[in-house]
C-alpha cells in the first residue's frame, strides 16, 4: 500500500508546472510592448523607482 501512496503523489505535481508555462508565452509580449497609442508602459525606463519595481516584482509595470 505504502509503494502505490508514493507513485500518487508523484504523478499530480508532475503535469502541474506543465501548464504554468504555456499559459505564459499566451498572452504574447507584443502586447506588453505597445498596448495603446495613449498609454506607454515599457516606455518610461528612465524613471529610477521603474527599475526597482520591476526587479522587485510586487507591483505591476504599469505602476498599480
């Protein structure tokens, strides 16, 4: 009983990081690039506090 509980467990966490990454290059980084005429997101580098939040990654590159 103890070997059939460890091949269980293995197999779920196996396919759960599959699809974790495949839903990440969904979205396509154009997007991300040029959004809309109005609203530049990946323009403003030269802002210092920038930098700092997208290194850190606890806010949204859009500035919340």
């Amino acid at each position: 009983t103890a070997s059939m509980q460890i091949i269980a467990p293995v197999t779920a966490p196996a396919p759960s990081p599959v699809p974790v990454p495949v839903a990440a290059p969904a979205p396509l980084p154009v997007t991300s690039i040029e959004p809309e005429p109005g609203m530049p997101i990946a323009i403003p580098t030269p802002r210092p506090a920038y930098d700092s939040v997208m290194l850190r990654g606890s806010m949204p590159a859009n500035g919340g």
